[in-house]
C-alpha cells in the first residue's frame, strides 16, 4: 500500500505545481513522462517552503518553516512522511541522490526571507540568489542527467546561470509586490523611489549575461529534459523583453505578465525551432 501512497503524493506535487504556475507548468510538460513526475516533486517543494515565508501572513511563519524543517529531515532519514509534498520529494531525493547542501542552501534563503528586508551588498545578494534559486536548477539537473557525474559538473554553471536569471527577472517583475507587500528589496541597494531607465538596464544586462551562460547548457542537456528546460528558458526570455520595453514607473506600480495567448504562442513557436535544431 506504500506503493499507492507515493503514487497520491505525486499527483499532489502535480497539482501543486499546475495550480500555482502556468509557465512552469507547461514548461514541464514537456519533459519526458520518465522525469517529468520528479521535477514536479521538486516543485512541489521548494513552492510549498516559499508560500510559508511569502503567503502565511497570519500565522507564525518561524514555527511553520520549522516544523516543515523537521518533517523533512524526518522524510529524508526514513523514506516516508505523511506530508504528501514532502514524501514524493524524499523519493526523488533517494532516486537522484541530490546533495543534502543544495536543500540545506535552499531552507537558509527562505530563513533569509523570515528575517532579511533588504541586500546591502553583492556577496549577500549572490548568496541569497544561490540559496533560493541556483540550487533548484541543481536539483533539477541532477534529475536531467540522471547519475552522470561527468555530465552534472560540465553543465553545473550552466543550469546556476538559468537559475538565477529566472530569480531575477521574478524580481524585477514583483519590485511593486515585494517592496509593498513583503516589505522586501532584493537588488543590492535598490532605492524604489529612484528606480529609473538607467538602474533598470543595469540589472538588464546581469540578467543577459545569465541567459547567455544558461543557453550554452540547454544544447547539452539530455533529450529527455532538452525541450522543456528550452520552452521555460523561452518563457522567462518573453518576460524579461517585455520588462524591457516597460517604463519604470510602469514597473513599480503593477505586476508585469505574460498572458497565457502569448505563453502558447511562445510554446508553438519554440516546438518549430526546436525541431527544425535552431534553438
């Protein structure tokens, strides 16, 4: 009956990971059927964590992001937890042999977020950026190349890169939500209130230099995980030029999207030039 309960915990990962992202939804609908459920373990995850530290406002969100700790060295240790989300990712954990640093980093960021308003310097930011972001492209990536070590290690800074561009741009689109609702600014000494053309090109061009790195990878990956890291890659592309062609004050006072016509139109579109080998 162990066999069932894991087959109810990863439809609950699924879930979790259609409900609460389009884009990330159909990107990973594009993988193959034989990695596909394991990305949603690790979405399921790293969403669930996220919404204790960004949603649970009236609650307490140090005792919840504990004992959501606790039940999760639990899982790991002994192979189960009554947590659906937790028990499906204890088994890609197991069957990917993900390093217990790269979740160790992940669970310190969202600490961060318990306790950190604000990023003075680069080296802070990085570290947040790689604790929150880099480490679940990681993770991901040792579900891509299942088990080859020589493979991971060529494409490690490739899929950090994708990561962190992802992060970004999900930072600049929620400067508004984050500086308002959270009362949080991630850029290293950002100032909302002078938040102009030049400031946004800056941190254009870090993102640029990420993309650049992360698509150098993507032509490696493995068939199986190819096409869906290319259509997320594609997704978030779409997002940051139209970020770039949005003013500031655009950007500070509401939520940039991509509506879900574009995000087909984007899935379309990368299919062709993934078949015709023109990524």
């Amino acid at each position: 009956m162990k066999r069932l309960f894991d087959e109810v915990s990863e439809k609950c990962s699924k879930v979790v990971t259609l409900s609460y992202s389009t884009s990330f939804g159909l990107a990973t609908k594009m993988l193959s059927s034989s990695i596909r459920p394991h990305i949603y373990n690790i979405y399921g995850f790293v969403r669930f964590a996220d919404e204790i530290v960004d949603s649970f406002h009236n609650y307490n969100k140090t005792e919840l992001l504990d004992n959501f700790e606790i039940d999760l060295r639990y899982s790991l240790k002994n192979k189960i937890s009554l947590n659906p989300i937790l028990n499906s990712f204890q088994r890609t954990v197991h069957k990917y042999n993900i390093d217990i640093e790269l979740i160790n980093s992940f669970l310190k960021s969202m600490r961060w977020d318990l306790e950190k308003k604000d990023y003075l310097d680069k080296t802070e930011f990085n570290e947040y950026v790689y604790g929150s972001a880099d480490v679940v492209g990681l993770m991901c990536l040792k579900v891509f190349v299942d088990g080859n070590k020589s493979l991971y290690e060529e494409l490690k800074p490739s899929a950090m890169s994708l990561g962190s561009a992802f992060q970004k741009v999900n930072f600049l689109r929620d400067l508004k939500q984050d500086h308002e609702g959270l009362n949080r600014s991630y850029f290293p000494n950002l100032n909302l209130d002078n938040f102009d053309e030049n400031t946004k090109v800056d941190i254009l061009k870090e993102i640029d230099d990420d993309f650049s790195k992360a698509i150098i990878g993507i032509f490696r990956l493995p068939k199986s995980s190819r096409f869906g890291v290319y259509t997320a890659y594609k997704y978030y592309l779409k997002l940051l030029n139209k970020l770039r062609n949005t003013p500031p004050i655009k950007i500070k006072s509401t939520r940039i999207r991509v509506p879900n016509y574009q995000k087909m139109n984007v899935l379309a579109r990368s299919y062709v030039r993934y078949r015709l080998n023109i990524l």
